[in-house]
C-alpha cells in the first residue's frame, strides 16, 4: 500500500450543498504514482451492505470537491453507489507543490489513482467502477477511458476541452499559428518574472466586478462561482484562479487522441444553450467516429440548459439524476 503524506482536512461540513441523511460522509486520501496525496470526500449509502458498484467524481476545472463534485458524488450515494469526490493534484485540500499548476498527465493520473483507491475498498466491486467528469474534467474523463481499462463506464457532464481551449480560444477563435505564437511568448516571459519574484502569479478566477457588456458566459460563471449559489473559499475560479502559467502545457498537448477506441460504455450530457456545447457535440463526433465501439456511447443535449445549470442542477434542476442512475446500474452491473 502507498503511504500517504499528510494532509490538514476541514472537518466541518462546508460544502455548497445540503448534507443527506442517507449517505454516511467521511474524508479519506490516496496517493497518485507522482507521490501526491489526494484528499476526497466519501459518500457511502446508509443501507447496502457487500460489494458495491463505485465512482469517482471530479471538477469542475478550476472548482473543488465541496462544490459540484461533491453534489453529484452524494446524489449518487443516496442511489446506492460508493463515492468519492476529490480535489486534483496542487488544487483544495489536496496535496503537490507548487499550487494551482494543472497538467495533461498529471491530472489524469488522479483519475486513476481515484479508481485504485476505490479498487481496493473492502466494500467496493473492483470490477463495478466509473467515474463522472465535470467541465474541463469532463475531458479528462474521457482520456482516462480511453487509457483505464478497469473503468466500465464514464459520465461527461457539461464538458470542456482543456486542451483545445488553450490552443485554440473560446470557440476557435484565436486558432492560429500566429496567435499561439504570441500567446506562448507571452507566457515564456511570465514564467521568467516568475523565476525572478520567487513566486508564481495568479492569473485572476471569474471576474469580479462584472462588467456591464460581459459575454453571456462569463456572467453565467459569476453567476455559479461569486455568489453563494456556488462560492467556496478553496476553489481557484472563485477566487485568485490558477496561475498564469498554470495550464501551459496544455497548449501541444491534446488529450483525446484515441477515444474512438474506447470500449467501456460513455455518456456525453451537455446543455443545449451551454456555450461549450459544441465540445460535447464535437466529442462524441470523434468518439463514435470509425469506432468499432459506438453501440454503447450516448449524447444527451438538455432543452434550454446553460453551462452552470449542470454543476448544481440551476433553477430548473435539470441534472439528469435518474439517467444517470440508469447508465451507471446498466453498466456497472
């Protein structure tokens, strides 16, 4: 067993959700191959007894694990799955230094740590486990399919593309040699202030105040991330953000290169009206595309959802609890 360095975990519940009464809750760590210790959040159901069907629940990126992660790993729980809902490396409660550095690998590294872990729970069926992706770790969610073969099945839910949207902008639109240049540039001589100061800058979290003339989906994020809908004090978009070098690698580094391979059962959830519809449209384009494996992929497009109305279920509560129930119990069976 890998040892665990430790961590200091708030015990208080100071999630942004309710707590159940049908789940028991309690802090648990592990340790990814890079030697960083996880922390997470467990939510076991009150009353199922033996091996249960598991899974992993992370993000949004830039989020932490008592905010959407957290819902979706406890709603779950009180369906009959065993949870956890963790913090990635260098992010929340978790461990790695230096703080608020994301990466490619790393990060799916923590995915699947999470299903180590939960493989050698007493209480767990090591051959049940999947795992739900938020956001930006909705793609992360489908590379490590593409790489884990012991994950059986996959929840994408209001996904970005990490790798995508730094090379390339919101929507294409800076999808330029020229472009990527001066970005890169601009980058390599941050990181020179950086060395210099001793300390890495924080590239700012969701803006705030919020202008008058900001784009919808900046307003939609204030709207989660600066308000008490979805404010925490450890998340990065609530406050200061990730570093402004803290997603580089990200620029060359695309992360779904073999998703028409995966063969464990996926499902792609996106909002109609989410202004990152067009990765999870997109995605599963890729993923079914020349497959020999598309009989058991899925894309679900809700009516008139926004990006944020699947991290906490907005006004309307629109998660689709009840399918994901059923995709997880037909494939984790």
């Amino acid at each position: 067993m890998m040892k665990t360095a430790p961590l200091n975990l708030t015990r208080e519940w100071d999630k942004t959700f309710p707590r159940s009464d049908k789940v028991n809750h309690s802090k648990v760590t592990f340790v990814n191959r890079y030697g960083i210790t996880l922390a997470a959040d467990m939510y076991e159901p009150k009353n199922k007894s033996g091996k249960l069907p598991a899974i992993a629940v992370c993000g949004p990126f830039g989020a932490v694990k008592e905010q959407c992660s957290g819902l979706y790993a406890q709603t779950m729980a009180e369906r009959g799955f065993l949870t956890i809902a963790f913090d990635p490396s260098f992010t929340g409660e978790s461990g790695g230094q230096p703080r608020y550095m994301a990466s490619p690998d790393i990060n799916t590294e923590d995915f699947q740590a999470a299903v180590d872990f939960l493989s050698v729970q007493e209480n767990v069926d090591p051959e049940r486990i999947g795992i739900i992706g938020i956001c930006g770790w909705g793609g992360m969610a489908l590379n490590v399919a593409a790489l884990d073969t012991r994950i059986k099945a996959t929840a994408v839910m209001t996904m970005y593309d990490m790798t995508r949207i730094n090379a390339k902008g919101y929507f294409d639109s800076a999808d330029s040699e020229e472009q990527r240049y001066e970005m890169k540039k601009s980058l390599n001589a941050q990181r020179i202030a950086d060395y210099r100061s001793g300390e890495y800058k924080l590239g700012g979290g969701v803006v705030d105040p919020l202008p008058e003339d900001a784009p919808f989906f900046v307003k939609d994020y204030y709207d989660y991330y600066k308000t008490p809908r979805g404010y925490h004090k450890r998340s990065l978009n609530s406050n200061g953000g990730w570093n402004v070098i803290g997603c580089m690698s990200f620029i060359n580094q695309p992360i779904l290169q073999y998703s028409s391979e995966i063969r464990s059962a996926v499902l792609i959830v996106h909002g109609e009206k989410a202004h990152s519809c067009y990765f999870g449209r997109d995605a599963y384009a890729d993923m079914v595309k020349d497959s020999k494996y598309a009989d058991n992929k899925q894309l679900l497009i809700i009516p008139d959802a926004v990006h944020t109305d699947l991290y906490d279920g907005g006004a309307k509560k629109v998660i689709p609890f009840d399918k994901l129930d059923r995709f997880f119990a037909e494939n984790l069976n």
